[in-house]
C-alpha cells in the first residue's frame, strides 16, 4: 500500500484439526502480523487468539464447542481491594485462582470495560467473560455519570471496546448495559438497536445482551433487538417470559445480592431478609439482602424451574471499595448494637448530631471479603457450582462462652444430598435434602462448648465430613503464604494470610488482636487488610487488627532484588511468627 495510506486486507487461513479453547484446555495460537518495506520487516505485532465455537439456545441454553455449560458466574468491580484500582497482574490471578476453586467459570465485567490484563488471565485460566460497556446512557442516574458524555463518546467507545477484545476466546458475551434508565421508556428500545447495531457491525459472532431490572422491559421491544435477554434479580419471572416468548434466550445478568460480614453472626436467626445486622456489620448466616435482592437459594430455585436459562452472574464475587449497603449513608434511627455502651454512644451522637455516623466503606455483598477471604457464602456456592467435590462446611463457629443452653442455629453446606450432626458425639438428627433445598439446617441447636461434626452423604455413601471445635484463648500468630518463589520484578506480589490460633492450632474465630508486621529482605510491605467493612486504618499501615481470627499483609520483591524475604508477625500476649519466601 502507498506510504501514509491504510488499507483493509483480509487472509483466509485455514487450521487443520485445530486444538480447541475450551474451559478445561485452554489452547490457544498466535497469529502474527508483519508490515514489510523492500522486503524488510520494519513492524508487526502478535495477536494471541483461540479456536472454539459458541451457540445460545431456548431450549439447550449456552454451548461451548457444543457442549452445554451452565454459566457459574459473579459480577466483580475492577479494584484490588487493599492494593486499590490499578492493575496487578498476580493480584487479578489471586482474585481468579479463588473464584476458580469455588467453582466459578464465568465473569461479568461490572459496569465497565475491563482491563486487558483480566481478558488475557481468563483466556489463560479457562473463563468466560461477559464484557460490559455502559452504566448510562443518555438519562443519568448520577451527577457525573457516562451520560454526559454520551452522545459525543458512546459509538467511539463501543466500537474500540469490541475491537479490542474481540480476539479473546474467553469473551462470549456484549453487554450494553446495565440498569440504564431507558429500559422504563417506552421506545429506550430503539437506543438499545442502535448500540447492538453498532456491536453487531464490528462482530457477528458473539451474543448481544443487556442486565435488566424493570421486568417489564422485555415486553416493551428491548427483547426484539437483544440477543440474551438479562433479568437482574428475578427469578420468578424466567417461566412467564418464556412463556410469553418462547424464542428468547435468557440469564441470570444479576443475581443474589445477599450481603454478610465473614465471621459475624446475630441471634436470634430469623429468615426476614432485612434483620440480621448490628454493629454495622451484616451476619453471615447467608439470609439477609437489600429489600431488592435475593438470597441465593431462591435465585437457585427460579433456575432450576427453568434449566434453559443460561445460568447466572452473583452480584458479587469479591466485596469492592465503596457502595457498603445496607449502610450506605448516615442513619437517622438507632441501630442494633451488641454491646451497649456502644448503643449508648450512638444514641448520643443521634441526640447532638440528628444522625449516627456511620463508618462503612466497603461493600458486604461480596462471596469473598475485601481481603480475599472466603466467607461462609463461598461453601454455598461451592456445594452447587462443584457438585462432584467431597466438601461439607458447618457455620457457625463454635465459641459462644455467652450462649450457652441458649439455641443457637447451625447449618450444612455441602454437595452431597444427607447430613447428620453430632454435638458432642450426640447425633441431632440426620436430614435430607428436599426439591428447591440448598443447606441444611438444624434450627433448634442448644448450643454447648466442644466439638460440632456433621457427616454427609451422597446417593446413600458417605460424602465427607467436617468438624468445627470450641477453641482456647488465643495463643499465637501463624502465617501462610499464598506462594514460596516469587519473581524479583517489582510487580510480583505474596499475599500472606496472619491467623490468631490457639494452643492447639485452631484459629480462634471471635480473635481481634493487633498484629505488627515487618519484611526483612529485598521486598517491601505495600498493603494489610483484615476484611472488615468499617475499618479505617490506613490500607499501607503495618500495622492492622485481626478481624475475626484474620488478617492478610501483601509484600512485593523489589525489581532486581533477588534473595530471601522474611516476613515476621507479632501480638501483644501471643508467639510470634515468621516466614520466609524467595525472589528470583
């Protein structure tokens, strides 16, 4: 082509028996570029890309190389939680290695695009993206939103969004958008043809969708310029729609929302979706959402009602910075407080100020908290989204010196199909699960301090078993590493679990002991966090109070730095501890 021209050219390759990408073999091929002058190379570029085949069905729903795959996913905000927004390449995978093992297969990218760095770890690690482009658009909901600049950026946008991520395997979905205001107005759908026009012109072969909240919007002409119509939390509607519609292929855009604090619990346990919270924290009993939400066992029941829906996307995977409903702003009641001298001050501020201020600044929605650590929801998720791993999970902790005689619920999470609990070697009976039954529950437990088992099974044979004991004082620091060898490149990160057990090694699960750091070595300590949504110490801070037994400290190997790196943490009245990892 002449100098300072473009030109379009286009290669028809062929590829015999290609390896396929798949969530299980993640195969992929490179297809390089050269730009040749005189017969030179004098530029080019590798583009990494995988070879499979996507379809989405009214009656088989999504099918990947033509197998079905029911969509296990979560909506996830971009930050890192302690690290903050900008990328980390091993902080994403961490994030995505946890999902994994709970048995996620599948992302939404909630409400953005998303960083490259994502696309590629999930092509690499075998999941599939929803990619999502909008949170308004011409009619805002905010102040300083996107539909601002809407009409002069939208089509800019979308179009370099799809250009760029097209050739990731991994993506199988475009999202337009997500709760926008249009989908109340009655002709919102003809800015929805245009945006899925605009997709459709720069790739045919992936589904269009949309995450919906008013019900009404797929019978007002939103369903007939989508490919996947997006119900965000409602379950119930799926049979009505496809009723109405047999034709639409529908998911789950949005689901759940079930909010809880990981190590919190609040009696009594009640099934009102609204109680359930004191001390700004949220119990983790796993029954309490927003007036909107859901918990996951209803959502659970609507997709089982209606196998060809495509599966469903839990608001959210990891609990992000900002948006901390239920406590989203400063109340104007007096809240539930455990402690009353903590009720005393509040209802003094409430008295001076007319308001309670409250200190959370991170969300509660999340299956894992802002730290990284699993909460009790992760075991819920896990006993339907991985039904052939052996696995059973009790909750709650047994450490209620203040409770005893008094009933105090336990539940069973697990992918086998009968539980039995035993409180002190006493069986409390042994319990099936029925149609539309996600846990087990024993609601009548007099609680006594020693040791809880439940024992499961699955199709009559034993399952697997889990135990959760009374634990001492608390007697020690231990700490794990999440990996050993590091690279000394300056960006490579070890995220170190602190845990405060007691003589016997158990953690001790109600534990709030100040923990100090230290890094010895070529690395440096860039980051603590302990998950708990009201704390305001400094994410850099070196030091940080466990948070129910917990803490996490990130450090990062200097670039060039190689060596030993020893990580040491210590309490006031416990044995410290310490470790050492490698940078190479």
């Amino acid at each position: 082509m002449p100098a300072g021209r473009q030109a379009n050219v286009a290669h028809a390759l062929v590829v015999k028996a290609p390896k396929l990408w798949s969530l299980r073999e993640r195969h992929r091929y490179v297809a390089e570029t050269r730009v040749l002058r005189d017969g030179k190379v004098i530029d080019g570029v590798r583009t990494p890309f995988g070879i499979r085949s996507i379809a989405i069905s009214p009656e088989r729903g999504f099918l990947l190389n033509g197998e079905h795959v029911v969509l296990n996913g979560v909506c996830n905000h971009h930050d890192l939680g302690a690290l903050g927004a900008a990328i980390n390449v091993r902080a994403l995978e961490r994030q995505l290695e946890i999902l994994q093992a709970m048995g996620c297969n599948a992302i939404r990218t909630s409400h953005n695009p998303p960083a490259p760095e994502l696309l590629e770890l999930c092509d690499r690690l075998g999941f599939v993206v929803m990619v999502e482009a909008f949170d308004a658009w011409r009619l805002g909901k905010k102040r300083d939103d996107y539909s601002r600049v809407f009409d002069d950026w939208h089509e800019k946008d979308l179009r370099a969004m799809v250009r760029r991520d097209r050739n990731h395997p991994c993506v199988v979905q475009w999202s337009i958008g997500n709760e926008v205001r249009e989908l109340f107005e009655a002709d919102g759908w003809k800015l929805a043809a245009h945006l899925a026009a605009i997709v459709r012109e720069e790739d045919r072969t992936r589904p269009v969708v949309a995450g919906m909240h008013n019900v009404n919007a797929p019978y007002m002409g939103f369903q007939g310029v989508l490919d996947i119509v997006g119900y965000n939390y409602k379950p119930g509607d799926y049979a009505k729609l496809r009723a109405r519609y047999p034709q639409l292929v529908i998911e789950g855009s949005e689901t759940a929302s079930t909010i809880s604090s990981r190590g919190e619990y609040f009696f009594p346990v009640a099934d009102d979706k609204a109680l359930g919270r004191s001390d700004f924290q949220v119990s983790s009993y796993d029954l309490y959402t927003p007036r909107w939400a859901l918990p996951p066992d209803v959502e659970w029941k609507g997709l089982d009602e209606n196998p060809p829906v495509l599966g469903e996307f839990v608001w959210t995977g990891f609990d992000y910075l900002g948006e901390p409903t239920p406590f989203n702003a400063d109340a104007t009641n007096l809240l539930n407080f455990a402690d009353p001298a903590a009720r005393e001050r509040a209802a003094k501020e409430l008295a001076e100020l007319g308001k309670i201020r409250v200190p959370s600044r991170s969300s509660y929605f999340g299956i894992i908290d802002l730290a990284g650590f699993p909460k009790d929801r992760f075991y819920l998720y896990q006993s339907r989204w991985r039904p052939d791993l052996r696995m059973a999970h009790i909750l709650p902790h047994w450490n209620w010196p203040e409770r005893v005689g008094q009933v105090t619920p336990v539940q069973v999470y697990s992918s086998g199909d009968e539980a039995e609990l035993f409180l002190n070697g006493q069986s409390l009976g042994r319990k099936r699960r029925g149609p539309f039954e996600y846990r087990f529950r024993w609601d009548d437990v007099r609680y006594q301090p020693g040791e809880l088992k439940v024992v499961t099974y699955k199709h009559g044979q034993p399952w697997a078993d889990a135990v959760v004991r009374t634990t001492g004082p608390a007697a020690a620091v231990r700490l794990k590493a999440d990996r050993t060898a590091l690279r000394a490149d300056g960006q490579d990160l070890v995220f170190v679990t602190a845990e405060v057990v007691d003589a016997q090694g158990l953690v001790v699960p109600r534990a709030k002991s100040l923990l100090k750091f230290s890094v010895e070595g070529p690395a440096d300590l860039v980051a603590t966090d302990n998950g708990d949504a009201t704390s305001h110490v400094s994410f850099q801070s070196p030091e940080r109070a466990a948070f129910n037994g917990l803490a996490l400290l990130v450090v990062r190997p200097r670039a060039g730095g190689g060596g030993a790196i020893r990580i040491r943490a210590a309490a006031e009245g416990l044995a410290p501890a310490e470790i050492e990892v490698t940078a190479q």
